[in-house]
C-alpha cells in the first residue's frame, strides 16, 4: 500500500520550505497538484527543478474559478464533484504507490487540500507536512510584528459581506485579510468605516517574484492580483502596562 503525503510548501518562496518537505518533493515519483486551467499552477511554480526527472505529474485543474460566484448552486456543485473525482484517483493510485500532494502555505490552514482530505479518510493512509503560511511570509515582508503583548489576532476573509468586515475590524487589534483580489474595494471600504485604513498594508505575491509591499492607502484598489493579503498590525494591547 501506498500513502497520500501532503507536502506545505510554505509562502511560495522555495528557500521557505521545510527541511522534510524539501526532501519528500526531491524523492517523489508521482506528484499531483491543483491549478486553474492554462496555468501552471503556483504550487508547482514553487518546485520548479526540485522533482526528478522522470516523476509522473497528475495536474488537478479546477472546473471554475471565477467564472461564477462562488456561493452559486452549480459552483458548489461543479467543486464537488472535482473533488469526489480527484479524491477516487488518487485513492487508487495510493494502492500501489506514494503520492506527494503539492500546496502552498500550510496544508491544514484553507489549504485545498482539505476537501481530498475528508473524502479520503479511512480509505488510505494520509500524511501532512506543515508550511509556514502564507501571511507569516507577508508579515515579515513587511518587518514589523503582527501581534504584541495582548493583542487579539483575527484572520477574515474578503469574501465576507461589507458590514461584517467592518465589525470585525472594529473588534480586533491585528488584522490579516485573505481573498482580497476582486474584493479589495469592499475591503478598503470596511477598514476606511472602521478607522483602521491608514494602518493597513497590502502585500502582493508575498515571498515570491514580483512581490510588492506597500500602504493600503496608496495603492490603485483596482489593481489587485489573486496572491495577495492584507494586514494591520497589532499595537501591543497593554503591553506598556505590563512593563
């Protein structure tokens, strides 16, 4: 029998992977990975001269995107049953042989991977690799410390609707807000009502090429690629006190 190995890549910066999954993606012989069609992939991006020559490759190529929007029937039901497919293939290539899954950032925290997870429990042994995730590589792009002494973290997502971004953003200390791209307006908007704009950064393609760091404010909020996270970082809730 074989085994499903889950390798985090990390922030997409190769150099940021770990020790393990560096070695699980050099010793692989079959590797499979998610990406939308007519792109690479950026998991695969991130291996790009680390797998051996003759590995075999299993692109995992969504049916939609944002072709339609994302909370539609058929988008749930397209997703599904992508995932139902996926999930059967790679349980019976896993009769035979090890299978390395490739996903950015850490695998257990919105990885992709998850919905193969909970289809293929009790059906083959599954191993995970953690990463370093994304927004830990966008908050040391930046150089400051996301949280100090109490602050209260909060991830959102900007998906989210308008007002209840804002809410979140009036009850939290450190923010970092995922799934901006198209939704970078509405975010914008949420942090502007809730006071928080000025201290907001957007960092774009985090840890790889092409990677940008700049203030919220100054940026052309119509300009906005899929890889990208914004964050406000915390200010050491009583931390002076503390001191």
């Amino acid at each position: 029998m074989g085994r499903i190995i889950c390798c985090g890549l990390g922030p997409g910066n190769p150099d940021l992977m770990s020790v393990r999954a560096d070695r699980e993606v050099r010793a692989a012989k079959h590797v499979a990975y998610f990406r939308k069609k007519g792109r690479p992939g950026q998991a695969r991006r991130i291996v790009e001269g680390m797998l051996a020559k003759d590995v075999c490759e299993y692109p995992m190529e969504y049916p939609v995107t944002t072709e339609i929007a994302f909370d539609n029937p058929e988008y749930v039901r397209l997703l599904a049953g992508f995932y139902d497919e996926w999930a059967e293939r790679l349980a019976r290539l896993a009769r035979a042989v090890d299978i390395v899954v490739l996903c950015e950032g850490d695998p257990y925290f919105y990885g992709s991977f998850m919905h193969l997870h909970a289809r293929l429990q009790g059906r083959v042994e599954i191993e995970v690799i953690a990463g370093i995730p994304g927004m830990a590589g966008c908050w040391n792009s930046v150089g400051l410390p996301i949280a100090l002494g109490d602050d209260v973290m909060t991830v959102l997502m900007g998906t989210l609707p308008e007002n209840e971004l804002e809410r979140r953003v009036r009850n939290s200390d450190a923010l970092v807000i995922m799934k901006t791209g198209r939704n970078l307006k509405k975010v914008r908007r949420a942090l502007a009502a809730a006071g928080r704009l000025g201290e907001a950064w957007l960092i774009e393609r985090g840890t790889m090429p092409g990677e940008r760091v700049a203030r919220l404010n100054e940026v052309d909020e119509t300009e906005c690629p899929y890889f990208a996270i914004v964050l406000v970082h915390g200010q050491g809730r009583r931390m002076e006190a503390a001191e």
